[in-house]
C-alpha cells in the first residue's frame, strides 16, 4: 500500500514534467513555423493554458488528496473558483472594453512597446484582442 | 474520554489561577471569552470615537460656520475626513468586531459545547493585529495632512494620489488599517468556521446548531469570498499611492472603475457580513423571551445561504450611475430585486415566530423586536434605490444615507445592545438593572428616529451626502430644509446623551447587579448550561451533550416551557 | 410625490417619479401590512399568566404556506417594479432621441466647465462658449451632453432634472436631456472629490427661445466681452495640461 | 496553552482540524489571487500591446523555475508519505529538499528581476509590468513564507517526533503555491 502511493507520485510527477516540457514547446514551434493570429491562438491556448489546468487538476487531486479527501473540501475550493469567475465577468463588460454604450475610452495603445526590439507582432495581435 | 480531558482541563485551570498575572489573564490571554471581551471593548471604544465624529459633522450641518463644542472650526477637510473615518470606523472597527469577532468568539464555542476556539493562538494573534489596526487608524488622523477624506469607498484617482486628496499620509494609513483589520478577520473567520465544522459537542447534528452560529459562520464564509478580490485591490492601490504605479490611471491605460468593481464586490456581501450575526442574535432573544420556537428553523437557514449566494450576484447596483455600462443595470437590477425574496422569507419568519407566544418585554426583547421594525425600514428603502430608474435620482442623496443608516444601525447597535442584554449574566454573572435598560432602550430608538426620518424627506428633495455646507446651494439653503436638518442634530444629542445611562448601569452592574445563576433567562442552548461567569475551559462538569434542536420551548411533553438541549430525554423532537 | 419637494424640469422626470409613485404604493403596503402583523402579535401574544406559549414548529407544509404565499407575492410585486424599471432606464440611459443642441461638460477640482454649442448647435466649432459653473439651455430641446474629467470622479447631479451620472476620468461618457420648465437651479457634484467637494455648486439656467438666443448673443466669442472667457479657458486647459504632465 | 485544548482535537467534519483550516486558507488564497489575476486578465485582454511586453519576460527562467516548484511539490508530497510512515529522518530530508528547491525558485527569481531591471523594465514601466512584479513578488513572498514555515517544522516538530500532520497541511499550502505558478507562468511568460 505505502510503496504504491509513492509509485503513484512518481508516475504523476514524470507525467507533470512531459505536460510541462509541451507547454513550453507550444510557443516556441509557433514561432518557429511563424503562425501568426489565429492559428497562433489556437496553438498556444491549449498548449499554454489546457495545460496548465490539466497540471493543475493533477496537483490538486493527487499531491493534495483532494480525490480521496471529504467532499468539504473540493466543495470550498470549487465554489470560490466559481465566484472568481462570476467576477471576472461581472466586471468584464466595463474594463474589458475601450468602448460600450454610450461611453468610451478615449486612451491610446502606445505604438511601440517599452521593449523596442520586440515590436513586430504588434498590429496583428491588437485584432485577437 | 471527554469527562477525563475535562477534568483534566478544571484541574489545570485551578492551578494557574493562582499565577496568572492581570496581563496574561486579561491582555495575553488564549481564552475565547477574554478575546471575545476584548474586542467587544475595543468596538464601544471605536464606536465612541465614531459617535463623535458624527456629533462634530451634524453639528457643522445644523450651525453651518460655527464652532462645534469640544471640537473647534469644521473646515471643509476636516469635515470630509470626519465623514470618511465615521463611516469607516463603524463599518470595519465597529460592526464587524463587536458583531462577528466579539459574538463569534463568545458565543460559539460556548453554543456548540466545547472549551475553546480550536486555534486560540491564532484566535489571540488576530485580536492583535485588529488591535494594531485600530492603532494605525486613529494614528492617521494626527499625521501631517490630516486623515484620510475621499469616502470609505475611497475611490481612484482620489484616493491614489496625493496631488488629489491633499493627504499624502492619511490615505495610505487609511488603507494598510483597513488591510490589517482584514488580515485580522481573516484569520479569525477562518477559526469561526473551522471551530463550527468540526468542534461539536457530541450528538449535535447540523439542524442542532443555534442560528447565531449558523449566521456567524455563514457571515465568516461570506466575508472571506469577497474580500479577496479587495485585498489584491488594496496592494495595487497602496502600490499607486506609495510608490507611484499606474494601475487605476486612466492616462496610463489602467482604469478607476475596476477599483469600484473589486470594492463593492466586497462592499456588498459586507452589508450581510454584518446583518447576518444581528439577525442570529434576534433571532436567539426572540425565542427566548416568545418562549416559542423558531418558526421554519430550516427556512431561514435556506433562505440565509440562498441570501449569501446572490449578495455576489448584486454589487454592481452601487454603480448605476458612476460610468458602468448602462446595460449592466438590467442584470444587477434583477438580481438586486431578488434579493428582497429572501430578506422577507427571513423577516416573515421571524415574525411568524411571534404568534402563539408569550412575550416577555424585558429589554433585550424590546431590542431584539425593534431590530426587526427598524431594519424592515431600512430594507424596503432599498427597494427605490435597487430599482435602477429611481436610482438615478436618489444616488448619492441622503435618501440612501437614510435608508442604510436605517440598516446599518438597527444591525450594529440594536443587535449590539440585544446582545449585551440578553448575555450580560453570562458574560459578568450578573443582572442588568432592567428600569435603566428600558429608559436607555425607549431613548435610543426614539431619538434614532428623530435623526433618519427627516433625512428620508431631504434626500427626496435632491440634498447630496458629504457636503460640508448646504448655504452653498441655493435650493438647499432653505429654513424648511433647515430646520430638518437642526431636528435631525438635535435628535443626535439627544440619543448620545441617552447612552450614558448605559454605561453607567453596565458599569455598576458588574459589582452592584443581581446574581444570575446559571440560567436567568431559562433559555435552552449550551450557553446557559456553563456557570456565569463561565471559567476558562467552559464547563467544568463535564462536557454537555446535545439530545435536541435549540429551540424546544413550550413542548407539549413537557411540564417546564423550556428543554435545554443537554438534557437527556427518551426522544429527538422535530429537526430530524 | 417628489415633485411637492422639488420641480421636475425635464421630460424624463416624471417618468422617474412615476416609478417612484410606484414603488411607494406596493412597497408601502407590504410594509404597513408587516408593521400591522407585527405590532398585533406583540400586543396581542403579550405574557399572560394563564396562557402557555403554543409550539409551533414552521416545518409543516400547511404553516410553511403563511410565508410561502406572501413570498411569491412578494416576487409578483418585485417583476411590476422590474418591468417599470426597465422600461424608465431604457428610456433615460440607453436609448437617446435625436440631438437637436449639444453640450460638453467638463468637471475638474473644483468646478464645472460647460461648453455650449453657441448659434451653430455644433460643437468643437469656433463660437462655443465656455462657462464655469453656468449651465444655459433652452426650454423644449434634447440636449446631448458629453461628460468628461480633468481629475478625479465626480458626479453631474441636476436634482430637478432627476438626472446623475459621474464623470470619470480616460472616459468620456454620453447622455441626454430634454428641459421643459423655465427657470434656475442647482447642480451639485454627487461623488466625494477632494477637499472642496461642498462648494463644488453650479447654476443650470433654462430659458425659453428668445432669452436663450439673447444669452447666446452676449456671450458668443466674436462679441465684445469674450477676452475674460477666452482666458478663463485657457487658464483651465494649462491646467489640465500640467494635471496630464504631473500624472 | 498549558493543557490541550478539547476543541482542537474534535472532528465533525472528518476532517481533522488543521487540514479544514488549510483548505479555508486555501480557499481565501484563492480569492486573494483570484482578484489579482481576474484584474490582470481584464487588462490583458483590453490592451493589445501587452502581448509585446509578455515576449520580453524570460521564459527559459520561468521554465526552470517551473520546474523546480514541480519538483518541490513531488519531494514535499514523498516527504508526506514518510511521515505517514512516521519516518523522522526521510521526512525531514525531503522537507529540506523541497526548501533547498524553494530557494533555488527564489534565487533564479532575483535573477531574472536583476537581468529585467537593469533592462530597465521596472514596476513603473508600465501596467504590464506593475502586474508582473505585484503578481510574482506576491506569489514569491509566499514561497518565502511556505519555505520558513516548513523549516519550522523540520526543525521543530518532526524532530521531536510530533504533530506529524502539519508536514500535510504545509504540503497541501505548497501545492496551492505551486498551482499558483502553474498558472502566472502561461500567463506572463508564454502567451505572447
């Protein structure tokens, strides 16, 4: 029983490592082929962000316990991710947008970005946005 | 293996009784009723300094120009930064200590059974922080600049910069107190709600638990979800007030309005943090003095989680107007309405818990039964303001001072006075003089009307809150207008002179009162079952256990109208 | 019932009393109806030494229904508000009427600055005319306004008007209203500004056609007394430059 | 503090005491970064040009500091089940573990805070880089805190043998900690 536990967090550890090693390839090969807009975005939200909630829900259910813990607790740490995200789009229609009804944002995007040598992608990600 | 602990627990405590200095038994002290008393203590003293600022600043509006007895000129600043602190003293150094952290370390571990909160390290070291929060604030108000003056609300740019708000160190003191009293709460929350989850007396089932636990607890969970997104709000403006970044400039790209968003995220909930444990204590006074039991127990609990689930639903309704997107309003004007069907239910409930019974009108049930008609007009004056339309116009008038004054102070001194009556013989053991209480009760509520209701009539006639001087204004500047707003101070005098006949007989009570015994009031929870005073570790014969629901009054089977929930009897009556 | 304590002055006022009228009438019965409940069964279940309170638990369907009929009531009252409440918002927030004169309204610490269209009813134009804390309109006439911040927040209140909405600073937030009562009144600042919040006080002034068209004549910039607006004017925008530099 | 408080050692729930508390912690933590990084994404979304300054964070630090937290997360968790074996020595080699690879996490931070600074993005460059460093200087004081406290009870506790459960409570932190990373990494390093 004691080894197996360990063996468990063995395999999961490695399997963390290879998701880890993906998401930070995601990007890269992005820019190795030169994707840009949407096929960039489509590569990069599953590798960079699929993947993390993936590590994530890995971590938590077996380095925490969460599967074989009381209901409580995943009850406790679901409802408050819940309400984050009620939050985020309470608020999303005002400070998400530059412009709404009857109201706008007169701010401009600065041009060029603090760090010079990396301005190129600029034009084509303000549209993703 | 209870009795053995406990008795293991009398043991001890004798033993120390004899070394036990004043400061580790009264300042240092792990124990939750010393805690409890501590920060019961430091809100009256917060509370005095809060009635005092509102003495000098409805002085100001009844004489506009002339000097405030035992205060001197009101300049404009000063006057913002006295509404500022009055407001904010009350909310977070007022009602929250005295309702949830002084009730809740009290009452729940003697309600639920056991000896202690389960961390009283932590339980000690959050008094401590709040303590030192406390601190910080009153120190803001002697610092260079004076206190902090932008509204408890305290928005950006306003509150980030200095340029703006001419206190450049009154605000940032002002935020870092009111950061530390959350730390403080935090952590106490998290002992509450830890404390009521597992620390049970034997055979206390869920539906066993008094409703001030339930509202306490309920209050803590609440709290605690919203106020994250504030402290995360909070560093990023002290970042913008002290070192200069730009995350609520709009020149820089930020945006002033999301602060609005991440305070009433917490505001909101924040006004049921602190109605919650009120309603609890009503609802605990109500029952005993009926000697009734709670009418629908299970439906007001309901009703209290469907209560804290939509408060998250509703906070942008403070926000009608101030530059949200006006289709908002359709969303938060919906769920702010609904809102109103579970306050009724609970209100309901509590009035139906009246019918049948045998009202005693001792002064904590004069409290208690006020509670319920100052706050239904509180409430139902939210309507106007929940409904966008009237919003338009009634935002930012004194028609919604009114209306949450109306709220907030049957919650944080109605519920604060029934408290103190109803549990005085446990805390002290001993008797409130009941004459006095009556004079202090008949006092209080009746000035207390004299103060709101004229304003209900200025803020309808288009009057706006934290003006300094309404002889500015020329449509203000009228005698009619006037004279309410002379009523309304003197109505104030009148109620703060009302208090002292309160302190007096708290006072003298704790040497002169009657001896309570162990159960004055021949109410049923666990409470009642500890000696008055009771002694650290709570209840030195041993740890009760519960055998039925808190509130078995008046019982068919039985010859007594009362049966407390530790007495063994051959049946579980009701609450399966 | 509002307008015995104050004017209504624009077209969507009584629209805004209207719904208050409403408001009063359902939330006021349910609140005497409590009160009356309440105070009966006070008085009426008052201590009596022959009487022993009833035990009643509130947990059988048949007295769960004595606050479950009141409560769907209750919701039945909560929708008339809503849909009045909707219809009133979507009138004066959402949906504007043609423009027939504009007005831009610019709030700093602490004042009010209003730039109106002059005789062309065009803004941006060279005979605008600006004016600290002076509102003129003329009576009968949808007004679009534009509302900006030089500062901080705060708030366009004009009580008679039944009309608020806060300026905030990065944005520039748009509304309208349609004056149809002649006379002078206040405009107060509704959101908590700094220091001098309280005198933060300017004077809308409505006028019928020919007293407006003569205000517009005294004032407009080409005539003789314009050197002090002009100035007052450019002291304002230095210092919203600097405000701009500074932050 | 003289006698053993009752309460503490009652279990309605069935979960013990200390743990519940842990995930109340948890759970407030999680609104805390909740806030902070729904108020981020907020501004993510609107500005365009952030997507530029996200390119300029070193990924490759990241990446390794990634993973030393993952790594830590994997000893602390052994660590766990040693104590549950009630093995004082392992669990306390594995509690140092993890701390060693906490402060090699805290290290490559102040590394990589040099290397950005001294290229002149600092927290006033811009709103990007205020969320930046608030973000991660918030998530690095708590690695400092999770790392003290963890020291504490090697030191303290598993040495002398007793409250064996806190060695699960602080994994359960850390794991929150790491869960933490694992998010403001695609957030500020790699979506660009």
């Amino acid at each position: 029983m004691a080894g197996n536990s360990l063996k468990k967090y063995n395999r999961i550890y490695v399997a963390l490592l290879i998701l880890f090693i993906v998401s930070v390839l995601g990007p890269e090969i992005a820019d190795i082929f030169g994707m840009e807009g949407l096929s960039r975005m489509a590569l990069i939200l599953p590798t960079a962000f699929g993947i993390a909630i993936v590590k994530a829900y890995m971590v938590a259910a077996h380095f925490m316990h969460l599967k074989t813990e009381k209901i409580y607790a995943p009850y406790i740490l679901l409802v408050s991710l819940a309400l984050m995200v009620v939050f985020f789009f309470g608020v999303k229609i005002d400070i998400m947008a530059s412009e709404g009804h009857n109201w706008e944002k007169p701010y401009k995007e600065p041009t060029e970005s603090s760090a010079s040598h990396h301005g190129d992608h600029s034009e084509s990600h303000d549209d993703d946005h | 293996m209870a009795e053995v602990a406990t008795a293991d627990v009398s043991h001890d405590d004798h033993h120390h009784e004899h070394e036990q200095t004043f400061w580790s038994k009264y300042v240092f002290s792990t124990d939750h009723k010393i805690i409890g008393f501590q920060y019961l203590f430091t809100g009256i003293a917060m509370a005095i300094i809060g009635g005092y600022f509102a003495y000098v600043f409805r002085m100001q509006l009844a004489f506009p120009g002339s000097s405030v007895p035992f205060f001197g000129i009101v300049s404009p600043s000063a006057y913002n930064s006295l509404v500022t602190n009055h407001g904010t003293i009350m909310i977070f150094w007022v009602a929250m200590p005295v309702l949830i952290a002084a009730m809740g370390n009290f009452l729940i571990p003697l309600m639920i059974g056991c000896d202690d909160m389960v961390f009283p390290r932590v339980n000690r070291l959050s008094y401590q922080i709040f303590l030192l929060s406390a601190i910080v604030l009153i120190a803001s108000f002697f610092v260079p600049g004076g206190g902090f003056g932008g509204a408890w609300t305290a928005y950006p740019p306003l509150s980030a910069l200095a340029k703006y708000n001419a206190t450049p160190f009154g605000a940032p003191m002002w935020l870092i107190a009111v950061a530390l009293e959350i730390v403080a709460f935090l952590l106490g929350g998290i002992n509450f709600i830890t404390t009521a989850m597992n620390a049970r007396a034997k055979g206390m089932r869920m539906y066993d638990i008094p409703i001030v636990v339930w509202m306490i607890v309920i209050a803590s969970m609440l709290f605690m979800a919203s106020v994250g997104p504030l402290v995360a709000g909070a560093v990023m403006l002290l970042f913008d007030q002290t070192l200069g970044t730009t995350f609520f400039d709009a020149s820089a790209g930020g945006d002033p309005v999301l602060w609005q968003h991440l305070f009433w995220f917490f505001g909101h909930p924040e006004v049921y943090v602190v109605l919650l444990p009120a309603m609890g204590i009503v609802a605990e006074v109500m029952c005993t003095f009926a000697r009734k039991k709670l009418f629908g127990y299970k439906l007001i609990l309901y009703a209290t989680v469907g209560l804290g689930i939509l408060s998250f639903f509703v906070w942008a309704h403070h926000q009608f107007i101030s530059g949200v997107d006006p289709r908002a309003a359709y969303l938060f004007t919906t769920t702010t309405l609904l809102i109103s069907i579970p306050v009724a239910i609970m209100l309901f409930a509590y009035i139906a818990t009246l019918y049948g019974g045998s009202i005693q009108f001792t002064t904590a049930m004069l409290f208690a039964l006020s509670f319920l008609a100052e706050f239904l007009i509180g409430g139902v004056t939210g309507i106007w303001l929940g409904s966008s339309g009237t919003d338009i116009y009634l935002h930012d008038t004194y028609f919604v001072l009114a209306h949450f004054h109306y709220t907030f102070f049957p919650i944080a001194i109605i519920g604060t006075f029934t408290a103190i009556y109803y549990w005085y013989p446990k805390m002290f053991g001993r008797m409130m003089n009941e004459t006095w209480g009556k004079i202090h009760f008949w006092g209080t509520i009746i000035a207390f009307n004299g103060i709101f209701l004229p304003l209900f009539f200025l803020g309808a006639a288009g009057q706006h809150r934290r003006i300094y001087n309404y002889q500015n204004f020329p449509d203000l500047a009228g005698d009619n207008m006037q004279d309410l707003r002379v009523f309304a101070t003197i109505s104030l005098v009148i109620m703060l002179l009302f208090q002292i006949p309160f302190v007096i007989n708290f006072i003298v009570s704790l040497k002169r009162g009657k001896k309570a015994g162990k159960n004055p009031w021949k109410a049923n929870t666990l409470e009642w079952v500890a000696p008055s005073p009771p002694p650290h570790g709570n209840f030195p014969d041993g740890m009760p256990e519960v055998y039925r629901g808190p509130y078995e009054f008046a019982h068919p089977d039985r010859e007594d109208d009362y049966w407390p929930q530790n007495e063994p009897g051959n049946q579980k009556p009701a609450n399966k | 019932m509002l307008e015995k304590l104050l004017p209504a002055a624009s077209t969507y006022a009584k629209d805004i009393d209207g719904l208050f009228d409403l408001i009063t009438y359902l939330v006021g019965f349910w609140f005497i109806l409590a009160m009356g409940v309440f105070f009966y069964l006070v008085f009426r279940y008052r201590r009596k030494p022959s009487e022993k309170a009833q035990y009643i638990t509130g947990e059988t369907h048949k007295q769960k229904l004595a606050i479950e009929v009141p409560h769907y009531l209750i919701l039945l009252c909560d929708i008339a508000i809503l849909v009045l409440t909707f219809i009133v918002w979507h009138h004066v927030k959402i949906e504007k009427p043609p423009a027939e004169d504009e007005v831009r309204i610019v709030g700093q610490q602490w004042a009010w600055t209003f730039y109106h269209s002059g005789a062309d009813g065009l803004l941006g134009t060279d005979d605008d005319i600006a004016k600290v804390n002076e509102l003129h309109v003329k009576k009968d006439t949808v007004y679009h306004y534009k509302l900006e911040s030089r500062d901080v927040m705060h708030s366009f209140s004009v009580p008679v008007f039944r009309l608020k909405q806060d300026t905030i600073p990065g944005r520039i937030i748009e509304g309208w209203f349609e004056p149809n009562k002649t006379g002078e009144w206040d405009i107060q600042c509704a959101e908590m500004c700094g220091v001098a919040h309280g005198i933060m006080a300017a004077r809308i002034f409505i006028e019928t056609e020919e007293e407006h068209a003569a205000w517009i004549a005294a004032n407009s910039p080409n005539s003789a007394d314009t050197s002090m607006i002009a100035k007052n004017e450019t002291v304002l925008e230095t210092q919203a430059q600097e405000d701009r530099s500074n932050g | 503090m003289a006698h053993q408080i009752i309460a503490t050692s009652r279990s309605a729930t069935g979960i013990p005491t200390g743990r519940l508390a842990v995930w109340w912690v948890v759970a407030s933590e999680i609104f805390i970064f909740g806030g902070l990084i729904a108020a981020y994404l907020l501004n993510r979304f609107l500005h365009g040009s952030w997507a530029q300054e996200a390119a300029v964070t070193n990924t490759f630090i990241g990446g390794i500091n990634t993973f030393w937290l993952l790594t830590s997360s994997w000893f602390v968790v052994i660590a766990h089940h040693y104590s549950e074996q009630r093995d004082a020595k392992k669990t306390r080699q594995f509690l140092w573990l993890t701390i060693l690879l906490g402060g090699f996490f805290m290290g490559f931070k102040f590394v990589e805070y040099y290397k950005e600074i001294s290229h002149g993005m600092t927290l006033f460059t811009n709103n990007f880089w205020s969320f930046y460093y608030t973000a991660t200087g918030l998530h690095g004081f708590h690695v400092l805190c999770g790392m003290v406290i963890m020291a504490i009870i090697a030191e303290g506790d598993i040495k002398n043998e007793r409250n064996w459960h806190r060695v699960e409570n602080i994994g359960i932190y850390w794991h929150f900690v790491d869960i933490v990373w694992i998010f403001l990494f695609p957030l500020l390093y790699i979506a660009k």
